[in-house]
C-alpha cells in the first residue's frame, strides 16, 4: 500500500503540470489559481506536513535568500557579469511586473511547488531508499512542459531544476520545514525576474 501511494504521489504532480494544466490552456492568473488547487488538494490527499510557521524555517530560509540576494548584487556591481542578466529577455508577457513578482511567482510557482514536494512528496518518500534523489528527480521532470512553453533547451533544465530540488530537499531536512526552502525558491525566482530591470537602471546610472 505504501508503494501505491508512493508511486501515485510521483505520477500525479507529472500528469498535472505537463498534462492536466497545458490542456486546460488558461491565462496566467488561471494558471496560477489551478496551481494553488492542484496543490492544496495534493498535500490534503497525501497529508503533507509544511509547517510553514516554523521559527527554524524562516532562520535557514532567510539565510539562504539572503546569500541569493548577495550573489544578484555582486553579478549586478561586476560589469562583465551585468552583461548576463542584460541579455535575459523579460518573461512576463501577460501581466505586469509588479504582478508577476507579488503574485505569481510567490503563489503560483514557490508555494505550489513548495506545498507539493518539500511539504507533501518528500515525507511521503521519506522511508525510501535514495528519497531525495528520486523527489529532486521528479521535481526535474516537472519543468518538461514549462520549459518546452518558453523555449528552453529540456535536458538543461531538467538537469538544474532537479539539482535545485536536491537543495531545497536538504534544506527542507535541516529545518524541518518548507519554510526554508520556499524562502530560497523565493530569491532565486524572483531575483531572476528582477535582474536584467535591475541591470539595465544600473547600466543607466553608470553612463
């Protein structure tokens, strides 16, 4: 029984985001409603355990965002690594930045994705042999269809999102909370949108 749900609790965040969601073909704001139901009714049916209000996840989580947000300073005060986040095409058609910063990537990327792997999947794999490779894996294997959608190359991102999973798994693991990890998502994701505005008004100033 428990390798049934096991193997249901792999399958199910597969089918949605690059099955069930791109079928339903809606705008970003439904996108990111569907993705916070998706998720809710995932951690309800699996029993995921968050523990959002952990005092220990916010020390790891704010402490990783922290060196985050140091490494996107250091790239934007280096003019030869200005360069990097110059040539990032903005990704955002749908909506405004404000928006997409407040709203989508905290609600319908972090704590989606947050709730459904370090919340939910995580414990469920906890007593299996490789855990944390396996759900960083299939955290991975989530961004097929996302990446296909913005023109990414697959492997590459499979490979980074799955390695980034790996992190966010071990931090989830020393905090004892998806506190943490959702912080860091946070940074990383909204510190990419963030940083080729970011480098052109600094690029602006230095001229």
């Amino acid at each position: 029984m428990r390798r049934l749900e096991s193997a249901a609790a792999l399958i199910l965040p597969l089918l949605w985001n690059n099955r069930v969601l791109p079928a339903l073909d809606l705008p970003l704001r439904g996108r990111t409603a569907a993705n916070i139901a998706f998720a809710t009714g995932y951690t309800k049916l699996f029993g995921g355990r968050p523990n959002w209000l952990s005092a220990s996840g916010f020390r790891w989580g704010l402490g990783s965002a922290a060196i985050v947000f140091t490494g996107y300073a250091v790239a934007l005060a280096v003019p030869s690594l200005r360069r990097l986040p110059l040539e990032i095409a903005v990704r955002a058609p749908e909506t405004s930045t404000l928006e997409w910063i407040a709203l989508h990537i905290p609600v319908g990327t972090v704590l989606a994705e947050e709730a459904i792997f370090r919340a939910t999947l995580d414990p469920v794999l906890a007593e299996s042999v490789g855990a944390p490779v396996i759900s960083a894996v299939d955290f991975g294997l989530w961004h097929i269809q996302p990446a296909r959608a913005a023109g990414d190359p697959v492997l590459p991102t499979v490979l980074a999102t799955t390695l980034a999973g790996l992190v966010f798994t071990e931090l989830r693991r020393r905090a004892g909370s998806a506190t943490a990890p959702a912080l860091l998502h946070l940074a990383i994701n909204a510190g990419g949108a963030l940083a080729p505005a970011a480098a052109r008004w600094v690029d602006g100033l230095r001229r």
